[in-house]
C-alpha cells in the first residue's frame, strides 16, 4: 500500500463504455447534458433538446464511427489515458500516487474522489489534459472536481492546472512528433483545435466581446484565458520551433455543433484548400493530447475522405502525445512545480 501523502487525477473528456447504440446515447446525454457544454440554454429546455432531439438522432452515427474505431482494448482515448498514467505513475512514485478519471462515463470522477477521500491524502492535485482552457472542458471538469471535494469532511489542500499550452515540454513533445514528417512534402499545414460556440469565447470577459481583441494575433493583455486566444498561440509557439514557413499554415476548428462556432471550420478550409489546387495537406491537432474519435475518425477519415473527393491527393495527420516519454516529462514537469 502506498505511503505517499499526496495525489494527482488525471482527467479526460470521456469515452463510451462501448460502442453500442445504448452505451454512446448515454455517453451524449450526460456529455452534451453539462450545463458548461451547452451553456446558452435553459437547464429544462437542455435537457428536452439533448435527450428527445441530438441524442436520439447523433448516437446512430456515433456509434458507427466508435465502432470503427474501437480496438481489442477498447477505447482508444481510454487505453492512452491507462498507458499514460501507469507512466507517469512510475515517474512520480517517489512522492505522488497517480490515477486518470473522466468526466463522463468511466472511471468517473466521483469514484476516484472518493477512494482519495478514504485515503487521506494531505495534497491532491487536478490536472486536466487538455492544454487550452476553455470553460466547456476544463472548467467542467474542475468545477465538478472540486464540488465533490468541498463535500468532504477534511478537505486537504488542492491545486489545480487549467491549462499548459506554453509549457516549453508540452511544446517540445508536438512539435517532436510534427517532425517526424517531412514538412517540405506538404502544400499546407493545418493546425486544427477542437471548435467552441462564440458565446463561450465572450463569456471569457466580464467586459466586451472576443472579436475585439485581435485574439488571432494570439495571447495578450486579459485574453489569457480566451480559447481561442491560446489555440493561436499554441500555433505561434509551435511554429517558432518549427522549421515552417508560416505562411503555409493555418488554425482552424472542427467539431462544429452549429455555424455560430469559432471560424474557420477546418472541413471547410480543407474543402477549399483542395478546390484551388491544393494537394498535399498535413493535420495536427495541438488541442487533443490522446488520439480519439475527433482525430482517427473525423480528420483521419472523414477530413480525408472529403479532400480526396474534393481534388486532393494525400492527407496525413500527426498522432497526438497519447503516452509519448515526452509528454510523461511534461506532466511529471508540471506537477512537480506546482
């Protein structure tokens, strides 16, 4: 039994329990039911929409992509997690116990919470593992993290990270795994976040809009912790690491729920791209750290399937840290500045 006296929870988005219809319908209703998910809509009027309209008409396609994705150990964005952290268990076995949760589905939060709370832990650390904050992700997690914990009887002292995007072996491990391609090979290169609403990119400031920051330009002044400010950054500092032209790249979003989504649209500037000639497209995804369903199946496949049919020849896409030694170091890195 460990005698360490401090924890770190690893925490992820979630994943089906498996790819049956059942499984990923509920997987969506507790996913896109989180208030901070779908932020703009009434709890009551949330919960008609996801469960009587989305849920019932997304889980047949979603389930079909799961399945073709799913592996002899299941999930893959859970075995990366399982990897990952036995790895940075090992890292941090001199001073810290390690486990990973999800938010949704399982291990969830809440059962790893409560074994920490039987144990005792003096210290527990919360460390999301996406590298941009945004309020739909990190702050979810978080915010229901630390609710658990205030219930407890002796709350020990907690720290947590919302994001890491400049952290220089956060950097150091995309920008390894970019190299591993021959970038001159390529037309374009696109860097491609997970998308958010806009409305959740203005609820970032108590004053103004995100459109009035020049959050294109990257990170400055009180934009810290816009979204969108941080994917442009995470490019910018990539890039400077990079032997690139910048002006063969572009960032752009996918995973859109809707037009009124931050621009551009990565299926869209894919389209185009391909449309005025483009023929050689190289994809990384700096705001996944696992690969999942967003990046084997929807830039894998789907993204691929869509440039060749749109007169593209070849589109390649850059794994993610998943359990890399570099991304280890980072974490380890992180959790032992804290």
């Amino acid at each position: 039994m460990s005698k360490n006296k401090k924890a770190v929870l690893l925490i992820s988005l979630g994943t089906p329990d498996s790819p049956s219809w059942f499984d990923v319908a509920s997987y969506l209703s507790q996913f896109l039911g989180d208030g901070r998910v779908l932020s703009t809509i009434p709890s009551f009027l949330r919960f008609i929409l996801v469960n009587l309209i989305i849920v019932p008409t997304r889980a047949f396609s979603s389930s079909k992509s799961y399945k073709a994705l799913w592996t002899d150990r299941g999930s893959p964005l859970k075995f990366h997690m399982e990897d990952l952290t036995e790895k940075v268990k090992r890292a941090l076995q001199d001073t810290y116990d390690v486990e990973y949760a999800m938010r949704y589905k399982n291990p969830s939060i809440k059962n790893k919470l409560e074994d920490f709370e039987k144990k005792g832990y003096e210290e527990v650390i919360l460390l999301p593992v996406f590298p941009q904050y945004s309020s739909a992700a990190n702050g979810s997690f978080l915010d229901y993290a630390l609710k658990k914990i205030s219930k407890w009887n002796v709350i020990p002292s907690v720290k947590v990270v919302s994001q890491f995007y400049d952290n220089d072996d956060f950097l150091e491990a995309f920008k390894e795994n970019i190299s591993e391609f021959d970038l001159d090979s390529y037309d374009k290169i696109i860097f491609s976040y997970h998308g958010l609403p806009t409305s959740q990119l203005d609820d970032t400031y108590s004053e103004g809009k995100c459109d009035d920051r020049n959050c294109e330009n990257g990170v400055s002044g009180d934009n810290h912790h816009c979204y969108k400010a941080a994917c442009y950054e995470t490019t910018k500092l990539l890039l400077n690491r990079l032997d690139v032209d910048p002006e063969k790249t572009i960032t752009a979003f996918q995973s859109r729920l809707s037009s009124n989504w931050v621009k551009p649209f990565s299926d869209k500037v894919i389209e185009d791209f391909a449309e005025n000639g483009v023929k050689n497209i190289l994809v990384v995804s700096p705001s996944f750290t696992g690969d999942c369903l967003e990046t084997i199946f929807e830039i894998g496949v789907e993204y691929e399937e869509l440039f060749i049919e749109k007169g593209g020849q070849k589109l390649d896409y850059v794994p993610s840290l998943n359990s890399n030694d570099n991304w280890v170091k980072c974490i380890e890195g992180i959790v032992r500045k804290l």
